[in-house]
C-alpha cells in the first residue's frame, strides 16, 4: 500500500524525467487491423510467486474454478484494451502470488479471437479464459445516456457474470479497464462479505445520492420506496468484490433488468448507464471496502476531462473513471499530472520510454 504523499513524489519525479528526455508523440489508439493488436505491444516482464504462496493448479482448466485462486473479471473492448493491458501489468507486479491469478475476460464475439491471441503474446504465462458475452441479451434494455460510451453492451456485462463465469466460480473481483493497481490484489480479495451482503465496494456517503435520479424517479412512491429503510450511499461499479453464490440465489440479474425495463419502457428514472440499476438493487446493502481501493473520478467527469487530484489517505487503486482516460489524453500531448502514474504499466510499444525510467520511480 502507497501514501498519497509517495506517489504525489513519484509523481513530480516522473514528470521531472518525461519533460527533459523526451516528448509525447500523438499515436494512433488502435491498429489498422485489429488482428495485428498484438504487435502492438511489448512481451510482459515474468512474475513469479513468492515462497509464502501456496501452490495451485498449472492447468487453466483446473485453476479456473479453483476456490485458493484469485478470481478477477474484467471486459476486453477494443478500444479500451490499452487501458486492460496496463491493469492486468499493474496487478501482477504488486501482487505476491501472481501465479495465483485468474483472469475471466467478457468480450464481444466480433473481436473474442483476436483479444485472446492478443493477451496470450502479451502475458504468455497468465492464466486467463475470454468468454463471449452475448449482446442480444441487454442491446433492447439499454437507454440512451449522457456519455455515448455508457450505451455500449459490453458495458452492461458485470450484470450478468453470474451467467457468463461457470458456476464453479462462487467469487470475484470485477475491475475496469481504466484502473491500476498499487498494492496487493489479495487483499482486497480477503476482504470478507459480512452476514448476506452480495458485494463489497467503498462507499461514498458524503456524495448526493438523489441526484443519480430523476425527478420523475423521486416524485413517484411507488418507485422510489425501495430505499425505504435503508440508508443508500454512491457506490462506484467499477470496483466490486462479488459473492456471485449470493447473486445467483438472489437472482440479482434479472432485479437488474426489471430497473432497466422501467427505465426504457415507462419512464426516465436516470441517466446514467448501467450504474443507476445496481444502486436500485444494491444501495444501501453493500459491504464497505476501505476508500483507498477506489480512488476513482479521475478522469473527470461524464462530459469533461477535467484533472483531478488523488483524494486524501493510503492508495491501493487508482481509477480513470468518467470522460478522460490517460492512455488517451498522454497520445494527444495533454496529459494531467496523475496520468504519469499510469505511464509506467503501459506496455504499447510507442511508450517504452515511459519504462525505461521506471527504474527512477522504483528507487522512491
């Protein structure tokens, strides 16, 4: 776990270097052709388990649905697959059972093959699976939101993991692309969930609740009861531990879809995507993760990429949440200073030099 001041320092150090040796050059976010992502990137560095680690399965099939494993779920989109390779870099090199990871990747079936050989040349010892996410099952349900990225199917799919991952898989860590991890990944997988709760994520109470709704949401009772006896706070889905167990046997999903319906067929309780719905099932029911595992907002907000600072406190997680993402915003030579955290995990070719000095962060 890193201070808030320590990364602050690697931070100006970073930005120190970067400005004397070099400048950003704008490129291009995806290749001419998708089937030639994986060139684009460089070969990952090997990570082994420490000697503390327990020893699992070697075979992808077994450690799959192994309960000792880390289970982590993520979505691979094109567009954003910068963003999932840097993740993926970022939790294997702070984490110290690498070799005790497994990574559940949703795609879209247009793009599955060529993710997969992608991931394989870039992490060739990682244990993963990429699963098909079947878009015909939410592209009827999706409303119109304030950020065109919100409405792409691919979107929705934490919704439905619980159907997606094999049911052998009753746990797990579902992270969005845009996040980097600077800690222990097993700590946040220990967490525990207490009593019958179905997720753990930092809570944000402080943050005006109502204004996730619409008017027409908060002026209809027969809607807005159901935080009734609770005490709802924000919650960010971009970071959630999943008893997916519980999920199953609440049937979560199709709580979900019924929000969804509501909000497509009748009237307009919200605006944003796909979050709205899991605070109408979850708000007020969640466990809480300490905050240092979500430091999100930091790409703005949903219509400006705006900078932002990291928040007060220890940093476990670093999340590009809302409009701007660094991956996108270092290409076009109008970076924010936080995005020079990000900078070190990015394994696209044309930013190697961000990793030739990360030697100079490491020493701090």
């Amino acid at each position: 776990m890193m201070s808030s001041s320590r990364l602050v320092s690697r931070l100006i150090i970073f930005i120190i270097i970067s400005t004397a040796f070099f400048t950003i050059e704008s490129i291009r976010l995806l290749p001419d052709s998708f089937d030639d992502a994986s060139s684009d990137f460089m070969e990952a560095p090997a990570y082994q388990n420490g000697l503390e680690c327990s020893v699992l399965a070697k075979n992808r099939l077994l450690l799959a649905c192994d309960p000792s494993a880390v289970h982590i779920a993520m979505t691979l989109d094109p567009a954003y697959l910068r963003g999932t390779v840097s993740a993926v870099h970022s939790i294997l090199k702070h984490t110290s059972c690498p070799e005790n990871i497994f990574f559940h990747f949703i795609a879209s079936g247009s793009s599955q093959g060529s993710l997969d050989k992608t991931l394989s040349s870039v992490f060739p010892s990682l244990s993963f699976k990429v699963y098909t996410f079947d878009e015909t099952m939410v592209k009827n349900l999706i409303s119109s939101s304030i950020r065109q990225a919100l409405e792409s199917p691919l979107n929705y799919a934490r919704s439905y993991l619980s159907e997606i991952l094999s049911s052998c898989v009753s746990r797990v860590i579902y992270l969005d692309s845009d996040v980097i991890v600077v800690d222990d990944i097993q700590k946040l997988w220990k967490i525990s969930l207490s009593g019958s709760r179905t997720i753990g994520a930092p809570e944000y109470c402080h943050a005006n609740f109502t204004k996730y709704f619409t008017d027409q949401f908060w002026s209809d009772r027969k809607l807005s009861s159901v935080f009734d006896s609770k005490m709802p706070c924000y919650f960010n889905t971009g970071v959630m531990v999943i008893d997916l167990d519980r999920w199953r046997e609440g049937d979560y999903t199709r709580k979900i879809e019924n929000w969804m319906k509501i909000q497509k067929e009748d009237k307009r309780i919200y605006e944003l995507g796909s979050l709205p719905p899991f605070l109408l099932v979850f708000g007020g029911e969640i466990e809480a993760i300490d905050h240092q595992w979500n430091q999100h907002g930091l790409g703005g907000d949903n219509v400006v990429s705006s900078c932002r600072s990291l928040h007060p406190g220890p940093v476990s997680l670093i999340h590009w949440s809302g409009k701007g993402k660094p991956w996108v915003r270092l290409d076009d030579g109008k970076p924010c200073p936080i995005d020079y955290l990000w900078a070190p995990y990015d394994l696209h070719k044309s930013q190697r030099q961000y990793l030739q000095y990360n030697q100079e962060l490491e020493i701090l």
